[in-house]
C-alpha cells in the first residue's frame, strides 16, 4: 500500500490527470503537490525574472500559486487535502532528489511547453528521465 505520494505538477492538463490518479487511486495516501518554477539564471527564458528577484523562494511561490490553485480544485472535487512544495532548479533534478521521501511519483507523460503532434510521439523528456532514474516506482498518466 502506498502511504506517501509525489506529483509534480504544471499547467498541462497531463498533469491534472496525473493529480487525479492518484487520488482516485490512493484514497488512503498522502499527495504531495510539487511545482519546480525552473533555474535562476539569466540566460533562461521564463527564469529570467526570477532570478532578478530579491526574495527568490517569495517569488518562486508566488508563480506556483495558479498550479496550486488548479490542484486545489481537484483535490477539492476528490474530498481530498494535498500538501504543496515548490522548487527551483531544473525539473527532473528536483523531481529525482526528493523521490526517495515518497512511495511512488505519479506524473503526467507531458508537460505543458509540448506540441499537440510532439505529444502525439514522444514521451516528455523530464517524464522520461525520471522514469529512468528516480530510485522509486513512477506512474506515467496520460
């Protein structure tokens, strides 16, 4: 029996449907929400203004906020509470390090930077990274 939870999370809807497994699936389990808001660097697209930011983990929350809230609402329709964390750094890393806290990952097989043909073919490739390393089972969720 699966006591403890992980599912990183973005704005894909993949990502709701990997939320919503795990509830429906693991109504005894505690679920861990986790959003990763990308590195701090200057030369990253989306990261950049993070990285201009005097409170990093202040901002870091507050763009995770909307997956959240998205999260909240299906843990909400489910009767369910979830537990939320936000990182920063690269997606799969983060994922990785923290999986040995957890029974299982449970994760949607594309983020939302994918094309509707790419998804078609491929599996995302933080979902396929960390379906090869991390150090407990992971559930793809389509």
């Amino acid at each position: 029996m699966l006591s403890r939870i992980l599912v990183p999370m973005d704005n894909s809807e993949h990502a709701s449907h990997a939320l919503e497994y795990a509830l429906e699936n693991h109504p005894e389990a505690d679920v861990t929400v986790l959003h990763i808001v990308g590195v701090p660097s200057m030369m990253m697209g989306a990261a950049v203004g993070l990285s201009l930011e005097d409170d990093i983990s202040e901002a870091a929350a507050e763009r995770a906020e909307p997956v959240f809230e998205r999260a909240r609402e299906v843990a909400d329709e489910h009767g369910r509470e979830i537990d939320e964390i936000v990182g920063v750094g690269h997606p799969a890393r983060n994922i990785i390090d923290r999986a040995e806290d957890y029974d299982t990952i449970v994760l949607g097989s594309h983020g939302e930077n994918w094309s509707r043909a790419t998804r078609q073919f491929l599996v995302g490739n933080i979902t396929e990274t960390v379906s090869k390393r991390a150090p407990v089972p992971v559930i793809i969720v389509r």
